[in-house]
C-alpha cells in the first residue's frame, strides 16, 4: 500500500531500459545517458548522474526493444523534472511525461 505521501496517479513498471535525457544547462544544451529506473503512463524515473532540479524541462529518448514492444521501437518526448532520486535509490530524476511520440528504430 502506498504511503500517504505517494501521489502516484499510475501503476509504474521496473523496467531498465537504455534512456538519453537532454536539458537546456548553464553551458547550454546538456545530456546525460543511463537507463530507466521505472516508467507509467504519465511519467519515468531516469538512472543518471545528473542532477536537476523541480520544474527543469528535458527531452528524453528511451529505446523499447522487439521483446517488449513486438518491434524495436523509441519513446520520444518532453516532460519536466519532478524530484531528484531519494536516499537508497539509484542517483536519477523523476520527470513527468507532457508529450510523446514512439518511433520505429532502424535496424543496423
């Protein structure tokens, strides 16, 4: 059950998962790569080592594989920092999802 403090408004799957996340930083355009901690419908917790705050827009890519998504696919999108990883979490941030597109990725 959760806690009177989770506001969770979807069930969040633990899937590790390659991700890039991008931010406009004080040296301008910034990214981090690492993985997915978990992932809902309306949001994803991010595995980097980058540290932004509340409120900080980001684009992400996160890559599906064929085992997943019956082909091997990239979620797309834009959302905005939440909070940053917790103590006894993996270093990451929380974002919510504001728009999405999933897109084929080629085969190399």
């Amino acid at each position: 059950m959760p806690s009177k403090n989770e506001y969770r408004s979807s069930v969040r799957l633990p899937l590790e998962l390659p991700a890039r996340v991008r931010w406009k930083g004080l040296q301008g355009l910034e990214e981090a790569e690492g993985k997915t901690g978990n992932i809902s419908g309306n949001g994803v917790f991010f595995v980097v080592s980058a540290r932004l705050g509340p409120d900080t827009p980001i684009t992400f890519s996160v890559q599906f594989p064929s085992e997943i998504a019956k082909a091997s696919v990239e979620l797309v999108g834009q959302g905005r920092v939440v909070r940053q990883s917790r103590p006894g979490e993996p270093p990451g941030v929380a974002a919510i999802i504001d728009d999405y597109q999933l897109v084929p990725m080629s085969a190399a």
